[in-house]
C-alpha cells in the first residue's frame, strides 16, 4: 500500500514518498517517448505532459493523485534511473521506499534512498519546457482488451514486428484484429475485445507505426486492460492503468497515423 505524502506544498518546496519500483517504472515509461520531462507536482503525486522530438506521439501519465500546488521541475530521465538502480525493492515481497522532494528556492531535486543514502541534482530550466496540449476528441472505434487478452497483443505486437513497421488497426466481422503485412509475409492477430463503433456503418481500418506503439506496451505488460481508440486517418490513442508497488500509474498517449499517400 502505497502512503500519503509526508508534506504537502511548503512554501517553495513539494515532497512525497514513492515505491522505488514504481518510480522507476513511471521514469521508464517516459522514456520511450522523451529524455527530458517537466514534472508537475501534486498533493500525492507527479502528472507528465510530454512529446517526442519528431511530434509524432504525445503522453500524459500520472503517478499518485490529488491537485496541482503550484510547483514543477524539469529533469533528465536518465539521472532518475541511474539514481534509482538497485533501489526498487528490499527483497521479493517488499518495495523499497524513495521519499522525493523539490526545492523551488535552489532548484535542486533530492531523492531520499532510504537507509541513509541521498542523491541530489540541479534540475533543467523549466522556461525551455512547454508541455504539449492533449487533444480532445470522439473517436469512432473504441476496443478493451482485458487480462490474458493484453499479454496475447503485447505477443502478437512481438511478431507483428518481425514482419514490418505498419500494423493495420481495424473492426469487421470477427471483431478487433491486427494485421501486419511485409514483401512476402503478413502476420494476423484477432482477439476477444470489447468493440464498440459509433456513428461507421462499414470496416475501418487505419495503419501506424510499431517503433512507437511496441516499447509503450512493453511498460504496460502489467496492466489488467488496455483501452484502445481509432478511426480512419484519426490518431491512436492508447489508454492504461497500472499498479506498481500500491501506486497507480495512469496513462494515455496519441500516435499519429500514418497515411499511404503521404509517404
């Protein structure tokens, strides 16, 4: 379970107590779309609003809960993860705890390992960071996959791969289905999902790229569902919750689709 934060907004200084292991997980998850993210502050937690370079896919997650208080820093992700190593559990059923706190006055951010271990680090210029705004749409298509349903995409997502870059999103028929097509070879995925499109009388199917969604599903091999939304020439949005160490992770990110005739 996780535990509340020990100081909420003080002045200019924000701490809060995190399983290492979902600290870590939350970092990693950032890191497949960007190396650098400013972190905003919550009453219990940490909410991300991030880009990668080429503007091709954006992504909200959040760590904890509770309202902004005012604070952000901006931070290299690799400095967390190499803070972190080692400092993710105590043993196979315990999580080691890491209390994080910022101090807006220095600018400094400090991690708390525990067991009389601190790492401190100047945090990046939050004026060279602006958040992207995430859109806000209806989308046609709506599909959950559930429990055994999210290893099987994640594994059909693996072999999809092998065969090529663009994996075919659609609904028909038979459902929710993947599909996968290289010079010689094409690889199909159906899966027992909850579909549900609105207002499209006929098949749609739309196309994007594996070398964004793979490493994004590969951080939500845990997560008990997965939301997935689409339309023709709409973006991929991807949605999951994950329980990491008593901390909930919520995620979504939009992947922009791609369109033959503007290859």
């Amino acid at each position: 379970m996780a535990k509340k934060a020990i100081k909420k907004e003080s002045g200019k200084i924000w701490e809060h107590e995190f399983a290492g292991k979902a600290l870590l997980a939350f970092v990693n998850e950032l890191g497949v779309t960007v190396e650098d993210a400013l972190m905003v502050c919550l009453e219990n937690g940490i909410a991300v609003r991030v880009v990668d370079q080429s503007h091709v896919m954006m992504m909200t997650i959040k760590i904890g809960d509770g309202e902004e208080v005012g604070l952000s820093f901006g931070v290299q992700l690799r400095n967390i993860k190499e803070a972190l190593a080692g400092y993710t559990k105590l043993n196979k059923k315990e999580t080691q705890m890491v209390t994080m706190k910022y101090d807006d006055n220095t600018g400094q951010l400090h991690l708390d390992m525990g067991d009389k271990n601190y790492y401190t680090v100047r945090c990046l210029d939050k004026e060279t960071m602006t958040p992207p705004q995430m859109p806000d749409m209806a989308f046609p298509v709506e599909v959950v996959v559930k429990d055994l349903e999210v290893k099987k995409l994640l594994l059909s997502m693996n072999k999809q791969r092998t065969v090529g870059d663009l994996v075919e999103f659609s609904t028909g028929e038979d459902g929710f289905a993947l599909n996968t097509r290289g010079s010689c070879s094409n690889w199909v995925s159906i899966f027992d999902a909850e579909v549900k499109v609105k207002g499209v009388d006929t098949e749609l199917v739309s196309q994007y790229s594996l070398t964004y969604i793979l490493p994004l599903l590969r951080q939500w091999k845990a997560a008990k569902e997965i939301k997935i939304e689409f339309g023709d020439r709409f973006p991929l949005k991807l949605s999951a919750n994950t329980d990491v160490g008593g901390h909930v992770i919520e995620s979504m990110a939009f992947l922009a689709p791609r369109v033959e005739n503007d290859y």
